[in-house]
C-alpha cells in the first residue's frame, strides 16, 4: 500500500472516531435526552439512538454529496438557517415535554401520604400518582374502583395513536428521533464536508469517509442513550418522582438550550435575521 492510500485510509478511520465524538455535541445529547426521558427500556432507548444516528447520517450524506460530488455552494442565509431549525427543534422538545408533564399539576387541596413508597392525594377516594397502562406511564386523579378511574386502556394517547394507522407502521416510534437527527444532520452537514474536500480530492473516498462518520455517530448515539436512559429507566419504576423532575429538568434544559441558540443565530450580531449575516459553518 502506497503512502497516500495509507493516508487516505488512516483518515477514514479518523471519520469513524470523529463520527462518534460528534455524537457527543451538546445540542444532541440534550435532544436525545429530552427524547429518552420517557423511555422504561435501556434496549428501547438504545434503538432511538440509532434512529436518531441514522437520520443525521441521511442528511449530512445528502448535503455531503451535494456538496463533493456537484460543487454545490451553500449561501450563507441557508447555512444559518438549517442551524437556526436545531434551535427551533430543541424549543419545541422541550414545550412537548413540560407540556406532558405539567399537565397533571395545578390540582389543589386533598390529604398528601404515602402507599407502599409512592404519593398519593386522597380528596373523597380520589388519589393521585404516577401509574402505567401497558408502555404508557403518566399520572391523573382517579380511584380504583368501577367506573372511577376516569378512562379506559384504549383511551389514552398511545392506544389512540395506534389505532389512528400508525402503530400498524413499524418503528413509529422511532420516527420522532429520526427526523430530530435529520434537522441536527442540516447543521452541520455543511462544515463536514468543506473539511473533507480540504484533504481528500477524491469523490469516492471522502463519500467513504462521510459514509464511516455516520456509521461512528450512528454508534456513538447509541452509547449516549444507554448512558442517559439508565437514570429515566431505574427511577420510572423504582423513584417516580425523582423520574418526573428528571424528566421536568430535561425539558427546561432543551427549552432554555434552544432559546439561546436561536438568540445566538437568528438575532445576535451578524446573525440571520440581521442585514449583514455572517455564517462560519461549523
């Protein structure tokens, strides 16, 4: 093997390892944690991670080609605003999360104690506490006997969701991360691939090396969401209200991380919205 083959195949491993460091971005791992939070299953979780590896990979892939094989030029304003859709997306994971989990608040009065570990609020036989109905966990004032649970199994969002059509599609579940590693692959497709042609010339080989940083980011995103679901997963059964403000704390962190970001790139100096954009895609 030649020296510039060995280079050109040194630096595509490179892409691996880089892959899976650029999993580890904060913007993604908070994403990815908003996402996980309500997931009991370490295994469950682990294939989101994937689903959203495998949509950051067709995206940056897409971008990439267009970019190496077409000579395609980004104009700033469209550079800036695939990095402005990130911040948008983390803001809206973050208001369906709290809107999940603040909906069961603002109930007053009752007597507050404790059964078997868990909170309870009795107000005429009516408690409140996080319970399940099949793979769907939430929480509501309700009682236990006849009629007084306030619905059914089939009637909760999940049952309803998949009777709509959708729980007939496989992997419906994973469509959420997927497409949230879509919109994080817009981002920074662009960068990706201007560092690749500023060292490898050849087409085929920097499509490779696009090809191996998805496959490392796609494994990459995995590892975090093991790491991430163990917390949600051990304190849904065991802590639920520890799992519920873990749960709280992820949606303000995507909130809050999102709004920054959207300051940062839609409105700060040189930002997209201002009459002189400056764009340094990274």
């Amino acid at each position: 093997m030649t020296g510039d083959a060995l280079n050109v195949v040194s630096f595509l491993f490179l892409g691996f390892f880089l892959g899976m460091r650029h999993a580890t971005d904060a913007d993604h791992v908070i994403a990815i944690a908003t996402i996980v939070s309500r997931e009991r299953s370490v295994a469950g979780s682990a294939l989101i991670g994937a689903a959203w590896g495998v949509g950051h990979t067709v995206t940056v892939m897409a971008v990439g080609a267009a970019i190496i094989v077409f000579g395609v030029v980004i104009p700033p304003r469209l550079g800036m605003s695939m990095e402005f859709a990130v911040g948008i997306m983390l803001v809206l994971l973050g208001v369906l999360t709290l809107r999940g989990m603040l909906r069961g608040m603002g109930r007053t009065g009752g007597e507050t104690h404790v059964h078997a570990g868990t909170p309870h609020r009795h107000e005429l036989n009516v408690h409140d506490h996080l319970h399940a109905h099949g793979d769907y966990l939430h929480r509501h004032a309700h009682g236990h006997g006849p009629g007084a649970h306030g619905h059914t199994d089939e009637r909760t969002p999940l049952a309803r969701f998949d009777r709509s059509g959708l729980g007939r599609i496989a992997f419906y579940d994973w469509l959420r991360p997927f497409v949230v590693g879509l919109v994080h692959g817009l981002a920074g497709s662009a960068a990706i691939a201007l560092m690749i042609l500023s060292v490898i010339r050849e087409p085929v080989a920097a499509l490779g090396y696009l090809l191996l940083f998805g496959l490392g980011t796609v494994i990459g995103m995995m590892l975090i969401t093991l790491i991430l679901s163990a917390p949600f997963a051990f304190t849904a059964i065991n802590l639920p209200k520890i799992n519920w403000r873990l749960r709280v704390a992820s949606g303000v962190l995507s909130f809050s991380f999102g709004v920054v970001l959207i300051y940062g790139i839609g409105f700060a100096e040189g930002g997209l919205f201002t009459d002189a954009p400056i764009w340094e895609s990274h």
